[in-house]
C-alpha cells in the first residue's frame, strides 16, 4: 500500500494543510450538489421549464470546471 505524507511545518500553513485534508469533503459536497440538482430535474414535477434548462447548464458548468481541474466526481 503506498503511503503519502503531507508535511506543513508552521502555523501559517494551517490553511493549506486544512485545504489538503478536507479535500474528500469538498468532492462530496460537490458530488451532493450535482446529485440535488439530477434530482430535481428527474423527479421535481413542479419544476418550472425555464428553471430545468438553468439546472441542466449548472450542471455542466460543474463538469466543465472540474475538468479544467483534471478532476472528476465519479
């Protein structure tokens, strides 16, 4: 199993140590938002068209980000 060590030798690294450690979460909470919005364009009745249209375009927004990222939620 490789090992990776993440090594921040002073207090005012805090910040990007607390970046590098939270980086699952951020993925999650990524993953969560584009999952609220399939959902609301799947199964959301009420959802006004010009609104489903706005749903679908921040969808590939996100995609289009975390690609220029080399990132991705799957």
């Amino acid at each position: 199993m490789a090992e990776i060590i993440l090594k921040f030798d002073s207090v005012e690294e805090a910040d990007e140590a607390r970046t590098a450690l939270d980086g699952y979460k951020w993925k999650m909470a990524v993953w969560d938002l584009d999952q609220y919005l399939r959902n609301e364009l799947k199964y959301n009745e009420k959802l006004p068209a010009h609104e489903d249209k706005v749903y679908e375009h921040v969808r590939d927004k996100i995609r289009e980000i975390l690609n220029d990222y080399n990132l991705n939620m799957e």
